[in-house]
C-alpha cells in the first residue's frame, strides 16, 4: 500500500473575510473530492483571511498510481484557480 500526500498553502488576495476565504476553501475541497475520489481536509491557518492550507491524501497498490493521482490534482488546481498563489508540498510513503 502506497499513501501519497499533498499540502497546498493558498494565499487568496480578493477575500476580506473569513466568510469569503471559508467559500474558497469550500469550494476547492469539494470539487477535489468528487472528481479524485481522495481526502481533503483544511489543516492550518484556519483563523486568517487570505491564506489556507489544505491537505490532500490517496491510497493505491502501486507508486505509479499515486503519482498519478497527486499530479492530476496538482494540474487541476493550478489550472481551475488561478486567481490563487499556491505553494504545493508533496510526499509518497
């Protein structure tokens, strides 16, 4: 079993609230979990408003499939948010 892990830090200028930046967070989690089918969950800089930082974890047989998994999410993020600046940290075991 091979469990691969990624932690994006998002800074988000436009938001002005913990409201605004909880949208954000809200609607990046849930779109990662339908289309990936992985976990994700807020870990860190939960009381600031511009910035988040949000863990992404799979589970495979093999390597490769991991790999795969956490560099579509990667693209995916990159690709559907661009309006964020992302700082992404990853990590197989």
């Amino acid at each position: 079993m091979i469990i691969g892990s990624i932690v994006f830090e998002f800074y988000i200028p436009h938001s002005g609230s913990l409201k605004e930046k909880r949208m954000v967070v809200r609607s990046v989690k849930e779109k990662l979990k339908s289309k990936f089918n992985v976990s994700v969950s807020e870990v860190g800089n939960q009381e600031l408003w511009q910035s988040a930082q949000i863990a992404v974890v799979t589970v495979a047989p093999d390597k490769k499939q991991v790999e795969k998994v956490i560099q579509n999410v990667i693209n995916f993020v990159e690709v559907n948010f661009p309006d964020l600046h992302i700082n992404i940290y990853k990590e197989i075991i």
